[in-house]
C-alpha cells in the first residue's frame, strides 16, 4: 500500500496489503492530536506546496488526552492481528482523486456522529460516502464540554478512522465492503477523512415482519454466520457495543453490518466471577473469569444476546413451519438464557435450515396430491387474486413449497383455494414457489409450470 498525493493536497490511500495501514491510521491520528506545525511534519497546501495554516488555538489538555488515548487505541488495534496475510487487507481501490469524479450527491441518513450520502462514480456505481457530521450529537456535545469545535471534529473524525480499519481488515459477506478511502489533510487545519462504502438500504424491522419465514429466516442465518466470524476474527473477538437494528443495511437482498466505530476488540479483565456482569435492560449475566484474567466469552455472549433480542424474537417464531417451531424455540431459549455459545447457535441454525431445505420436516404427511387434476406445461394469465400472509408478491398468494405434495396441503387448508401452480422460481434455498388461486383464467402455455386443479372444484371451473 501507498500514500500519493492528489491534485488537491490530499493524502491519497491506495491498495497494495495493509503492512501501511495502522502507520497511515495512526499518523492521521497523530495529526488530530497535534497542531500541524510546526513540528509536525510538512503540512500541504491547495496546489500542493509546502506551507502551514496560521497557528490554531491548542485543544484544551482534557480534550488532548482523549485524542492521545484514541491514538493508542487506533495502533493498538491496526496492529493487533500482526502482518495480514496477502490480500486480507480490504482497503478498495478508490481515493481522493475519484471524489472529484462522484455525481448525483444526495443524504442517505445522519447518525450521532457521521453523515453518509449517497453518490455515483464513473465504473463504479453508486456508493456511499461516510464523513463526520460536522452538526451531529457527537461534535455538539463535545464542543459544549470542551468549547473547542476543531479539536472535536478531530475526536469525531477518530471513529471514522476507526471504522476504516476494521473494515479492512474484517473480510466477511456480513460486513459492508470497502471501496476506499480518503484522507485530506490540506490548508484547513483539521484532517477531513471520507469513507467510500459498499451502498446498503436501511434495515426496516417492520417491513421485515411483513416477509415470508424464509426470508425472515435468511436476515438471522446470516447475522449468526456474521457473529460466528466475529467472534474468531482475525483482530480477535469483536463485539458491537451499540448493537441495534440500524447498524444493518440490506445489500441485494443480503444483510450487512455498516456501521463499525463502536466495535472493540478488547476483553474485559477480571478478578472473579462478579466482574463479569453482562447487563441488559430486562437480564443480567455473570460469566466466569478465566485463570488468564478475562471474562470468558464476554464479547461474544453480548452480540448474540442484542442477536436474540433485536432480532430473533421477532423474525424467528412468526409463520414458521409447524414442524419447525419446537426447534426454533430451542434456539430461542439457548440465546435468551445464554447457555448457547455462538457455535452451538450456528449448529442450530443450520439443522433447521437443512431440515426445511430437504423436506424432512413433512415426514408422515396424508398423499392429497391424488385429489388434483394436474396439467403440465399450462398455467393461468396472471391477475390479482386472494391475498395470503405472508406471501412473495402482493397481488395474491405466493408462497413458498418443498414440493407439490406440501403445496396441495396448503391449498387445502385455505378455503379460497381451487388451484395453484408451481412455477420455476426459486427462493434463495433452491425451493420453487407456488400460486394459490380461487379461480381459474385463460389457460396459457408455459413449458416452466405445472397447473393442479382440485377435482372438487366447480365443474365449470374445471377443464
């Protein structure tokens, strides 16, 4: 990896291995800390001369000490894992130079301490662009104790710095990708740092409930195998201690952590049991203390207790499989009480997925298919029909199936149901998806659908 400078006196990251990454992050660090001259290295001006900006108030020595305690705490954690192997590092491709080359910018959200807009860039999309907000809760609350608003942009602009690094150095499909990264350190005194993300749309829980099982089942699928790899980084275990819903982005149908600058990869030291509390607003955990002087499993059990109560009391239980709920109960009991670690949580999930993927949660079942007239290659003109919940399209009932037999059941448990047809779409988990109808249209032929009628309909319904 290299540092070159941009047109605009920026500093410019570009990708190459992470071996510059904690000396890039912490010398940007040190600069936050510091005034930029003198004595501080050479300082760039906007048409990339050497020269300094006029000597700015100091930073008051409370405020210098938080800036110096998150310079330690940025080094320690870029060279936690040692040298990565060749490319583990995630740095991206993009630099300075492209933010001159972004189009269409528009504000995606704003949080306690960052902004992120929404931008598209020549070959590459559109992506997200995360900065700190100049005008958040973060910087106010700051300024209102320090009275200092530069040295609080500078303590801002650390959790960015932070959030680069994880991502990195975090290479899993939970975690959003890095495209690059920006870091400015021209005539204005202050180092201004953008992040070029991977561009997500907001996790919305109450659209979710409104989601097949499947899908829904899919969202904590994925956020266990995200946990499971966090807690066996290779940074450590890596908690995420502010935990919620809006930290997820949906990227193509997939869930991803976006938001990183409040993970720690530090384990909390202890004496005896007692000191290891795991507090939550309705339980409380002690976790043992280890003979090395470290809460066993700490970081861990909080990501998948916050796992457990944002997320799979609400999306696991509701629409399951009959068959399928005695089992997802248990996986709700083991994270609720903490007795399931993450590889026992993981193990979980995979069971149920491999029971509902082969079929085998429909074991001794009554044949019903016998009582269908089945015509191949036909299906009916689409129209808006009876609605059923929760389904994969809202003009009627879509659902998902294992196979003609489970489909027959459900049609015969709906009353409307006189028909269905299975289709060649196919849910994330290979499954086909069906359509229930109450009546039947004009028949049209299609080699990619089969048409079951029941033999019990209407006669004028039946061909």
């Amino acid at each position: 990896m290299r540092a070159a400078r941009g047109k605009e006196g920026a500093s410019l990251a570009r990708p190459g291995g992470a071996a510059l990454l904690g000396i890039l992050a912490a010398s940007a660090l040190l600069a936050l800390a510091l005034q930029s001259c003198p004595g501080a290295g050479p300082c760039w001006g906007a048409n990339g001369t050497r020269g300094c900006p006029r000597p700015a108030r100091r930073p008051p020595p409370a405020l210098l000490g938080e800036l110096s305690r998150r310079q330690r705490d940025l080094r320690r954690l870029a060279t936690s894992a040692g040298p990565p192997e060749r490319g583990l590092s995630r740095g991206g491709r993009l630099g300075c130079g492209d933010l001159s080359r972004v189009t269409g910018l528009g504000v995606v959200g704003s949080g306690f301490t960052k902004l992120v807009q929404r931008a598209a860039l020549p070959g590459a999309g559109a992506i997200a662009l995360k900065s700190v907000h100049r005008a958040g809760g973060d910087v106010s609350r700051c300024v209102q104790r320090y009275g200092h608003p530069a040295g609080c942009r500078r303590l801002a602009s650390y959790k960015l710095l932070k959030e680069v690094t994880l991502l990195q150095r975090l290479d899993h499909p939970g975690v959003v990708k890095l495209h690059g990264q920006c870091y400015d350190n021209s005539l204005d005194p202050e180092i201004k740092v953008t992040a070029m993300l991977e561009l997500g749309s907001p996790l919305e829980m109450i659209q979710l409930l409104q989601t097949p099982w499947e899908e829904r089942f899919k969202i904590c699928l994925s956020l266990v195998k995200l946990l499971f790899y966090l807690a066996h980084s290779p940074l450590g275990s890596v908690v995420l201690l502010d935990f919620q819903p809006r930290q997820f982005v949906m990227v193509d149908g997939n869930l991803k952590v976006t938001d990183m600058d409040d993970a720690s990869t530090e384990e909390l030291s202890c004496k005896e049991d007692n000191d290891c509390t795991l507090d939550f607003p309705a339980k409380s955990f002690i976790l043992k203390c280890t003979a090395a002087g470290k809460c066993d499993g700490l970081n861990e059990k909080k990501n998948l207790f916050n796992a457990y109560r944002y997320f799979f009391t609400y999306l696991l239980p509701h629409t399951a499989p009959s068959a399928l709920r005695p089992l997802l109960g248990d996986i709700l009991n083991g994270t609720g009480d903490l007795r399931y670690g993450i590889n026992e949580t993981l193990g979980a999930f995979e069971k149920v997925l491999h029971l509902y993927k082969s079929g085998l949660y429909l074991q001794n079942r009554l044949p019903l298919l016998k009582d269908y007239i089945t015509l191949k290659g036909f299906r009916t003109m689409e129209m808006q029909d009876y609605k059923c919940w929760p389904s994969y399209s809202h003009l009627g009932c879509l659902l998902s199936i294992h196979n003609a037999e489970e489909a027959a059941a459900i049609c015969n448990s709906q009353p409307q149901c006189q028909s269905f047809i299975v289709t060649q779409q196919r849910t994330w988990t290979g499954r086909p998806l069906a359509s229930f109808r109450s009546c039947l249209t004009d028949l049209i032929p299609d080699v990619n659908a089969v048409l079951y009628i029941k033999r019990s309909a209407p006669s004028r319904e039946r061909l």
